[in-house]
C-alpha cells in the first residue's frame, strides 16, 4: 500500500504525512529529504547547483526509488505531481490524496515556515500571493487528477481516516 500526499507548498503534507503513518503504522517518506539525503545537498543548493530541471530529474528518480515499497506513505514535493507523468505513475502504485489549501493560507504558512522555499524565496508579501495563485492554477489539472481531495484548515485525523481506511483496511 502506498499513499501519496500532493498539494502545493506549505498545504501539510509533511505534517499530515508523519501524522497518517504513525496512525497506521507505516513508513513516512517526505520525497523532497529523500532528495536531499541521496545528494548531500539542500534542495535549495540542488535548485541553485543543478537548476530546476536537474532536480525535476532527481524528484522522478527518488520516486521511481520507492516504487517497490510497500506500507509507506510519501509526502511529495509540491511540483512533483506536475512534471515526468510523475502523477500518472502515483495514481497508478497507490492512492493520491490531494490537499487543497487556499492561497491566502498558504501565504501564511510559507511565510511563517523555517522551510527555505527556493521558488518563492525573494517575493514581497504581495508578489507571493500572486505567484502562489498564478502557480496554483498552472499545477491544479495535475493536483485534480489525485484520487482523493480534502481541503486544508481545519482538518483533523478523522478527515483522512474517513478516507483511507477503506482504502487500507480492504
């Protein structure tokens, strides 16, 4: 079973990731640390380093590293589901789950991250809302592919246990 959390930045899916696996009892894996691990480098140092194609590249490696594992669940990067079919190949080794977030909130929660964000890092409050909300809607037709939606605020472990237990209990 594998269990593939997208959305953009800062909507929880490392949060929520730890979170589902330790309720179930399963492998958490954020995509963007395995990255990090297997480099020896930042993904800010990578984006920097090899440029946003080259770590377009590493992100389809590093899933293409964990498709034969089982009983896991990914956190993946905010980009992932948008580049190398990278979403057809979630929807097709487990569940995608999408968490949706409105811009506004996730202006805040980037703003208010000790996560360097190497795309968004040099924008003014105003700047980042606009790109957060130009970028929302390039990367929604890959998010609305996932499975499964919820939207982000509120949510508690109920909302995803709602969803994934008839998925993991079968």
């Amino acid at each position: 079973m594998k269990i593939f959390l997208i959305g953009y930045m800062g909507c929880g899916k490392s949060r929520w990731g730890k979170i589902i696996a330790g309720h179930y009892g399963f492998r958490f894996i954020d995509l963007d640390t395995l990255i990090e691990e297997r480099e020896d480098l930042s993904v800010s140092e990578i984006f920097e380093k090899y440029r946003e194609s080259g770590f377009r590249k590493r992100e389809y490696d590093a899933l293409e590293s964990i498709s034969d594992k089982e009983n896991i669940i990914v956190a993946t990067g905010g980009g992932a589901p948008c580049f190398s079919n990278n979403m057809e190949e979630m929807n097709r080794l487990g569940t995608t789950l999408f968490i949706e977030c409105s811009p506004q909130l996730l202006r805040e929660r980037i703003t208010e991250s000790d996560t360097e964000r190497p795309l968004v890092k040099n924008f003014s409050q105003d700047e980042l809302l606009n790109y957060i909300i130009r970028h929302l809607n390039n990367r929604m037709p890959f998010y609305e592919q996932s499975h499964y939606k919820l939207v982000s605020g509120n949510l508690e472990l109920d909302d995803f246990t709602a969803i994934l237990d008839p998925i993991i209990n079968l």
